[in-house]
C-alpha cells in the first residue's frame, strides 16, 4: 500500500512513532510521544518520494466549497461533509 514493505510493516508497530494520516494523505513521525509531529517527505528506508500532503487543500476546500473557515475544533464541526472524514474526500477528486 505505502512505498516499501518496511513503510507498511512498521507503520502497523505501536511502538514506532511513526504515522500516515489517510484523510491528508501525510506521513509523518510524532516528537516524544507527544501531539506534535514531523512530517515527512521522503520514505526513511527506501528513499522514494512520498505522496504530496493534502492538509493545506483539505482546509481550503472546506473554506472555498463549504464555506467552514480553519479553526480549532474544526475536527469536531458536525457541518463537515461525512466524506471529509477520511480519504474520500481526495480520492473522490483524484487528487
């Protein structure tokens, strides 16, 4: 699914900080266990290029279509198309 087998195997280690976010398309590594994370442009162990992160258009295409401006708690917003949840979003666009 991701760029190499060890892409895929260690982002299903709990113990590995690191993550991929299917609704920004983002990969990326948490700092110290913490809500704070790194993200990530290239594979750490096979070098390929990642996928381009959709978090800016993500924002922009809630603000732009869906008249919701970025804001904390937006997450929760219950005017968030269902969609917007999860990958569906971008894939429906092919982005």
């Amino acid at each position: 699914m991701h760029c190499c087998e060890l892409m895929d195997l260690l982002l299903e280690d709990p113990k590995m900080p690191l993550h991929y976010f299917s609704k920004s398309r983002a990969y990326a590594f948490t700092l110290n266990y913490s809500p704070a994370v790194q993200r990530i442009k290239y594979c750490p162990w096979c070098a390929k290029e990642l996928p381009h992160s959709l978090r800016d258009d993500y924002y922009e295409i809630l603000k732009k279509e869906y008249a919701l401006e970025r804001e904390f708690g937006l997450q929760e917003d219950p005017r968030i198309p269902e969609d917007f949840k999860s990958d569906a979003w971008w894939k429906k666009r092919g982005l």
